[in-house]
C-alpha cells in the first residue's frame, strides 16, 4: 500500500503539472469574424433523428456567414421521417444514402456521400443532435484562417439535464481531456492528435490530401482517427465551444452507460492486455488514494489524500464550465469507477459476439 500511493501520488503530480494542462478545460473558441468568407458545405449525417433535427437544421440555415453556405443533409435509412421533419430551404440538399457497405461505419458513409456532393473549399460536419449559435460558422472560419490549420473541432457543451447526466457528463469532457490535452493537440511538434466529431471545420485540400473519408471508413471512433492523418501533415485545432450546444438527452444512467461502452473496447483496440493494463492503470490512479486514505496510516495515508485533493482540485473547471457544485469533486473516484466497468463492459460486449451497436445498425463482434 505505501508503494502504491507514493506511485499513485507521482502519477497525479504529473497529470497535474506536467500533463498539457489538461484539467484547464481550454481553450475555448470565441466569437469572431473571419478576414475572408470563403465558401462552405454543411454536411449532416443524420439516422433516426426525428427529435432533434429540425431544430439543429434551423440553427445552420440561421448562421451571420458573409460567405456561401449550403446544408447538406444526408438522411441514412431513418425509419422515423428525419428528412421530413428538416424542413426546406434554397441551400438545404436533402440526400438519401444508398446502402451501407460492410467495410463503412454508418456515419463516415453517410459523411462519404455528402462530400461527394459538395464542392465548396470548406467543409464542416457536424452531428445531427447540436444547435449552433447564429456566429458560429464564422468563429470557426476565423480560427482556420488566423493561425492557418487545416482542421478545427471542438467539444460542443454537452446536455447536462437530468439526474445522470449531471453526475456523469462533466466527468466524460474531463476524461476526454485528460486522455488528449488539448494543449498538445493544437501544439503543432506534439504527436498528439484527436479531435470532437460534432463539430469538425475542415479544409478540402486537407482531406483530400489523407486519401478522403475512404481513408478510415472503418473507424468506429472516426474523430480521433480524422484528427490522427490530418495532423500527421499539417495543424490542427482542438477546443470547447460556448457557442454549440448538443441537444441529444441520456436521462438515465444506463443511457451513458450504453455510450460509453459502445466504443470503449474500441479505443482500446480490442486488447485484452491494453484492457487490463488500463483498468489497473485506472485503479492506481482513482482508486488506490481513496484506499489509502480509508485504510492506512501515517504518510501512506497522507499520500493518499494529496493524491485526492489533487484529483479533486483538478475537475473543478470542468464543473465550473457545466455549472455543476464543486462537492461533484468528491464523486470522482466513484464516477471514474463507474466509467472504468463500462470499459469493461464494452470488451465483454466483443468478447460475447454483441459487438458494437448504435441506431439499430450493428458493426460487427
């Protein structure tokens, strides 16, 4: 135990002063205009969205954009009239996606198609579940533009309704933080690449430079992998938005479970070893201070409650950002335990034949 929570302390020494970071939860991406207004394609991937569509398609056809913009709406064999309930407009295409191929995950072939039908110089995907402020094409435009990068993607504020989603959608922004500082993602000499899939500004050129959407029409977490071949040949940007919010509800904790579990094992690209590396690398980390602190004595236990304080103290701008009680701080450990059976979960889904699932569409054990 005292070999654990001195390790369980140099980890959180790290994370905290040496880790990009990441607990600042920023940069955030501020409203600007652009120095030119070049043309852009909207494209929205969208499968039974009926609840949320109409509004997410007003939010685009109301954008403050000087330039030409078109929505691209590709509807992927809905079966609860999503293309109806879109609405209609002179820059809005309304597309029906032809079957899906084995080899495509069902969002980057809906994505497929609607670049195939674009021609504009920008493009900008964006999840069929958020609603974007009036200014938030050209604050994204502007970003591209001044520093020049290829790609901007940001984490779009997260519904934070109900119950569930109050206890655990903070927690899901910081981990995600944590896993990919944002610091190191837009820091052009870092490795680190990721990106948020509900909003990705990027340029024609740059994709068409990685080999196109064909290139990881596999992937599963298409973001992560998008963000991986851009910034292997020019910069990227990753930050929050204040001025994109999602609208899609989990009011239910088995709702976040089932979203976190769906992809997890993926991430951990279906390796028992990674698996048990990481679910052991997560207990030294959230779960051996709260034991020392509980069950030891003498500076065992001190270390252990640094350790606490320390992992506390570095989720309180995440809640600050989603108006949350800084008591949530508390939670943390539990929150990550939480987080960390869904992982398990997830490889049990594979293991089991489940595989993945999402909208009724299965991608396979």
């Amino acid at each position: 135990m005292q070999l654990l929570a001195a390790l369980s302390l140099l980890i959180w020494l790290y994370l905290c002063f040496a880790h990009g970071r990441f607990w600042s939860s920023t940069p955030e991406l501020p409203a600007a205009l652009p120095l030119e207004f070049p043309a852009v394609d909207i494209v929205v991937p969208a499968r039974d969205e009926a609840a949320t569509i109409a509004p997410v398609i007003a939010s685009l056809l109301a954008q403050n954009y000087a330039g030409a913009t078109r929505v691209i709406l590709v509807d992927d064999g809905s079966a609860d009239g999503t293309a109806a309930l879109a609405g209609s407009a002179p820059n809005l295409l309304i597309l029906l996606a032809a079957p899906k191929p084995r080899e495509w995950s069902g969002k980057l072939w809906a994505l497929a198609q609607g670049i195939a039908a674009s021609s504009a110089p920008l493009l900008l995907f964006t999840d069929a579940d958020i609603v974007h402020a009036p200014e938030h094409l050209a604050a994204l435009v502007a970003r591209a533009m001044q520093p020049r990068v290829d790609m901007v993607s940001e984490m779009v504020r997260l519904n934070c309704a109900s119950l569930a989603e109050r206890a655990l959608v903070p927690a899901f922004v910081y981990f995600f933080q944590m896993l990919y500082p944002f610091a190191r993602v837009n820091a052009p000499r870092s490795r680190a690449a990721a990106a948020a899939g509900g909003t990705v500004l990027i340029r024609r050129e740059a994709l068409e430079r990685v080999g196109g959407i064909a290139a990881i029409k596999h992937a599963l977490i298409d973001d992560v992998s998008l963000a991986k071949a851009v910034k292997a040949q020019g910069p990227i940007f990753l930050g929050h938005s204040g001025l994109a919010v999602s609208i899609r509800a989990y009011p239910a904790v088995a709702d976040v479970w089932r979203m976190i579990s769906r992809t997890a094992f993926t991430q951990l690209r279906y390796s028992g070893l990674i698996l048990a590396l990481t679910l052991a690398g997560l207990a030294l980390v959230w779960l051996v201070p709260v034991g020392s602190m509980l069950f030891a004595r003498g500076w065992t236990a001190l270390a252990g409650l640094a350790a606490f304080l320390l992992a506390a103290v570095s989720y309180l701008p995440t809640l600050r950002r989603y108006g949350r009680s800084p008591l949530w701080a508390a939670a943390l450990p539990a929150i990550a335990l939480f987080y960390m059976s869904a992982t398990l979960s997830s490889a049990l889904n594979h293991w089991f034949g489940r595989g993945a699932s999402w909208k009724n569409r299965a991608y396979g054990a």
